[in-house]
C-alpha cells in the first residue's frame, strides 16, 4: 500500500524565480568558488576556444561518474534525452519530494553559476517529465550566458533520485543526485573545455 504523504499541487513561478536567480548571480560572482577532487590545481579558468568557461573538475574519466539508482542506469555521457518524454504539465507532486515541485535549484561551480528553474518531478513514475529552463551565468555577470529548456529524465532508488539534465551548450549533461526528502544533493558536470570533456562534482540545493 502507498504510504507516502498526500499529494499537492503548488503554482508555477515565473517573474520571482528568474529575478531570484539574477540576485544570485550577483552573489555568487563576488566569490572563487573551485570544485577540484583531491586538491588539484585547476587549469587555465578562463574561457576555451569555443567559448566554454572552466567550470572545475578534472578530465572525466571514460563516460563520467555511474550512479547505480536505478538497474541498467547508464553513466551520463552514455545516456540520451527520451524522446517525446517531456511535457508542459506536471501532474500530480507528491509531497514527499521537497523542492521539486518547480522551485530553482542552484550551484556554483568554479564560480560560475547554474540554475535549473522549474525543477519538477510528478508523483506517478511514467508521467512525462517537465523541461526546466538551465541558465548559466559567468562569474560576476547578471544576464545569463545560456538560457535554455531541456530534456530531463528522472530515477527514483531506495535511497535517492538522480535528476538528469541533457543540455546542448557549454555543458554537455548535468547528473544531479538528491537524497530522497533533502533539499539539497550533489551534481555532477560534464562539459567541454579545450577538446576535452570534464567532470566537475558540486552542491546543487533549492531555492525557496
């Protein structure tokens, strides 16, 4: 029997969530935030010929991080945006997932920060997943360099939810990892910087 608490349902936000993330930009940016593993140095933290800041981290190694959430779950290079799976409605939340219920989740990463606004997760596993909108903003900027809706799919283990975002930008796919009931969880980046692709690891939490 399902025990879990009573569904909800709570509006959308439009205007408040983007002037919250502009404030945050403008927060963020006045500090150095590096995400390396194990105390490296990081490389030239600029911009890369194609465009793509250095968001921290290390060369990913093969196809990134495996998250074992879910059986057969594929590593995030590995993995591709479902096709047709992303809808406009976001049905039914269960009130045992705080946050996802179309808040803004935020991390910075080498002092370069990313919002993931709109952030939704429906109760009913097959429900088609909701676009949120990823917005990245350079150190100090308050206008995002990148600005998009994209794909998702989402996981649900014993212990956590991964989140996943499959962007077409300066990142490549972002695995956000959320201990079932926290507010907060860890995200794993990976992007392109210099021919290569990285993986940085960071602190990704809600915005209420």
């Amino acid at each position: 029997m399902d025990q879990r608490p009573a569904i909800t349902r709570l509006p959308r936000r439009e205007a408040p969530l983007l002037l919250a993330c502009v404030l945050l930009a403008a927060i963020f940016g006045r500090h150095h935030v590096t995400n390396e593993r194990d105390g490296a140095a990081a490389p030239d933290a600029g911009i890369s010929p194609e465009g793509h800041a250095y968001f921290g981290g290390q060369p990913a190694q093969g196809l990134g991080t495996r998250l074992d959430l879910a059986a057969g779950a594929p590593a995030c290079l590995a993995a591709r945006p479902p096709a047709g799976m992303n809808g406009e409605d976001p049905g039914e939340i269960a009130a045992d997932l705080p946050g996802l219920y179309g808040a803004p989740w935020v991390g910075s990463f080498n002092g370069q920060l990313i919002a993931a606004l709109h952030v939704t997760v429906a109760r009913n596993p097959g429900w088609p997943p909701v676009s949120p909108v990823l917005q990245i903003y350079r150190r100090g900027a308050r206008q995002p360099v990148f600005s998009q809706a994209v794909p998702v799919s989402v996981s649900r283990g014993s212990q956590a939810l991964l989140y996943r975002m499959f962007v077409d930008g300066p990142i490549r796919c972002i695995d956000l990892v959320i201990p079932n009931g926290a507010g907060a969880g860890t995200a794993y980046v990976y992007y392109p910087f210099h021919g290569r692709l990285f993986e940085a690891e960071g602190r990704f939490a809600v915005q209420r």
